[in-house]
C-alpha cells in the first residue's frame, strides 16, 4: 500500500475551485502587502527610535494578537466568518490608510505602536476566521493539493513583499508602504466577498443555537474538542516541537552560524534562498502527489528528515554543504506543513474550526519569539553548534506522537 498518490479520477483540482482561487488570490495579495509593511515599519521604527525602539515596535503587533487569538476562535464559529473577515479587512484597510495619513507628519514611535496594537487586533479576529472558512471550500479529497498550493503561493508572495517594501521605503517612505498595504487588505476583502464557503451542517453548528450558548462555556467546549480529539491533538503537539525545533535557527541561527564562518551576509542570504528553494520544490511536488495513507509515519520520517539536515547544515564546513542541507530542511518542512495541514483539516468538525483554529495559530505564532530568544540565549551560553544541535534534538522529539499515536501512525485522507 502506497502512501503517495496522484489525485484520483473524477476529483476536481483545488485550483479549479472558484472561492478557494478567489481566497488564495486575496491571502497573496494581503501576504505582499503585510511584508512591505513590516519593512517599512522596522526602517522608520529605526529611524524614529533607534534599535531598542525598533524592537519595541515589531513586537508591539504580537502582543494582542496573541491575548486575543483564544478568544476571537469561538466568535468566527458563532458567527459567519465570511463576513467577519471581510470586516476584518475593512477595518485593516482603513487603518493603514489613517497611517499613510500620519505618515506625512513624521510619525514618532509612539504612532508605530500605536497602529501595530491595533493591527495585531484586527488580525487576532481575521485569523481564525480564515481558518474556518478555507477548509469549508474545498472537498476532503482536494485539501493536500490546496495545502500544497497555498505553501507555494504564500511563499512566493513572501519573496516578492519584503524587496517591494524595501523600493517603496525608498522611494516614497512609509505612507507609500501604508497605502499598499490598505490596497492590498482593499483585495483580499473584494476576494473574500466573492468566496461561497459550504454551510456548516444545521444538526452540528446551527448558528442560532450557537449563539445563545454561553461564550465562555463555547470557548470552553473548543479546549474540550481539541483534547479530545487525539489526531488533532497531536498534531497540535507535533507542529509546537517542530517550530520550537526550527524557527530559532532558520531565525536567528543562521545569522550567527553565518557570522562563525566568515560567510557572511552573502552566506544568510544563500542559506535563506536554499531553504525557500527547497520549500518550493516540496510544494510542488506535493500538488502532484498527495500523502494519502500512513500520513503519521510520512511527517515522523519528514520530522526526521528536517532535524538531521539541520544537524548537518550546523556541522560541515563549507558553505555549498551547508546551502544543500538547508534545501533538505525546506523540502522536508513542506512535506511536514501540506501533510499536517490537511489531515487537521480533514479531521475538524466544521462547527469547531474557528476555535481549533484559533488553538493551532496561538502555538505557531506564539512560538516565534521563544524560539528566537531561546537559540539566541542558548548559543550565547554553550555556543551556536551546540545549540543548533539542541534545537534539532527538539525536532526530533516532534517524531514522537507521530509514531505512538495509533490513529495518527495509521491516518489517511479519504479517497472518491
């Protein structure tokens, strides 16, 4: 029995979906337009206060994003998420318009905080919805080819925002940067507005019934729901290990695994470039092959897979090794994310998605800074090898429930 297969006859192609291509065309316009903000935020953040300033300021954004990312996941299940996100998109449009308008005094830091408090807001009540509306898109069959395809179009947008932010910064300055973004929000809400997401059964989630429930006692029963629920948990738990493992050195452990060998930028840059290759290349291979069966041990081997190529890419000596490891570590990761994320998909209730989802963004996203400031304070105290190492050893441990919990060793997306 194979585990990777080709899309089976009579399945249509996610990107033949209307709403879901109409989606993704929105999340890559929003995803440039986020990238030329955070450029340009940092470089007049800088400007305006210096590099503790700066760090003040790009922190600023996660800080309610994180506390109100729990809270805003039962809203977008008792709610209709369509509309809360194209509200969502309204308001961050109108926000960076406002900015683009203070941009022209000069902003001090203190404007910068400001209008990051507030995106990170916005985003903590846009996030979870986009979570439960995706999925309800798309049949179980399509979600590994959809998956596939939005790590490939989220990372080229990746790709194209942050030297677009950095042309726009000099040539027109922050508001410049501002208006783009509040244009691209402006597309994704036009997107969105065009999307037709499945309803959410009436006997599972009816919307009146859910509405009258408690909201604590909602937020409350999505906890329950999540452990509960043991391959969604789980795969919870692998994707924490795993970004524990890999965003402190893909973050800041280049840099300083850089810096040790006299690489130099030239040699971040060439490692980041073989990483995102790699990702690519894994993407695309996956639109055509889909991980059907035994998808737990598929992502453990991938888990593996990614630790040893980190391992390797913190041992050799030569900067071509280290690129050709970094490219393993990209491929594997988008095997581990695709995989991941469409069985999570597949095996959430339509009427949970928003709170699941709202669990699964907090431990991705929340993750990001402890990681950073963990490998940085470990290399600082035994050395950037052995805290690369460290982290790769973490990775491995992601390879742990994928491998004793049953009904995620043997877990399959069903086929037509």
């Amino acid at each position: 029995m194979t585990t990777l297969t080709s899309a089976p006859a009579g399945v249509r192609p996610a990107y033949r979906e209307r709403s879901f291509l109409r989606l993704l065309l929105g999340e890559g316009a929003s995803t440039v337009g986020d990238q030329v903000w955070y450029v340009a935020l940092s470089w007049a953040a800088v400007r305006s206060g210096g590099p503790a300033s700066a760090g003040a300021v790009m922190t600023a954004s996660a800080i309610p994003r994180m506390l109100l990312l729990l809270f805003a996941g039962p809203l977008a299940d008792r709610f209709d998420a369509r509309r809360l996100m194209i509200g969502s998109d309204a308001a961050r449009a109108v926000l960076m318009l406002g900015a683009a308008a203070l941009a022209v005094l000069s902003p001090g830091v203190g404007m910068l905080v400001g209008v990051s408090l507030l995106l990170g807001a916005i985003d903590a009540l846009f996030l979870p919805a986009a979570g439960s509306v995706r999925p309800r898109l798309l049949e179980t069959e399509q979600l590994p080819q959809a998956a596939a395809l939005r790590e490939l179009a989220l990372r080229g947008a990746l790709v194209a925002g942050a030297p677009l932010g950095g042309l726009l910064v000099a040539s027109g300055g922050l508001g410049w940067a501002c208006a783009i973004n509040a244009l691209s929000f402006t597309a994704s809400m036009v997107a969105v507005y065009g999307i037709r997401p499945r309803p959410v059964p009436a006997g599972a989630g009816d919307a009146a019934a859910a509405a009258r429930t408690p909201y604590l006692r909602s937020l409350r029963d999505g906890l329950s729901a999540v452990v509960r629920n043991r391959v969604v948990s789980a795969l919870l738990l692998v994707g924490l290990l795993t970004n524990l493992g890999f965003v402190g050195p893909m973050n800041v452990g280049l840099a300083l695994l850089s810096d040790q060998r006299g690489w130099g930028a030239g040699g971040i840059g060439l490692l980041l470039s073989a990483f995102g290759v790699g990702a690519a290349a894994g993407s695309a291979v996956l639109l055509r092959w889909r991980v059907t069966r035994r998808i737990g041990l598929v992502v453990a081997a991938a888990v593996l897979a990614q630790a040893a190529s980190l391992a390797a890419m913190s041992l050799v000596p030569g900067l071509a090794a280290a690129a050709a490891a970094a490219g393993v570590v990209g491929i594997s990761g988008a095997v581990v994310g695709v995989s991941c994320g469409a069985l999570g998909q597949a095996r959430t209730p339509d009427e949970l998605r928003g709170r699941i989802s709202s669990v699964q963004t907090l431990l991705s996203l929340g993750v990001v800074p402890l990681a950073v400031a963990g490998t940085g304070v470990l290399a600082a105290a035994i050395g950037t090898v052995p805290a690369l190492l460290a982290s790769a050893a973490v990775e491995v441990l992601a390879a742990v429930p994928c491998l004793l919990v049953a009904s995620l060793r043997t877990a399959r997306l069903g086929t037509r």
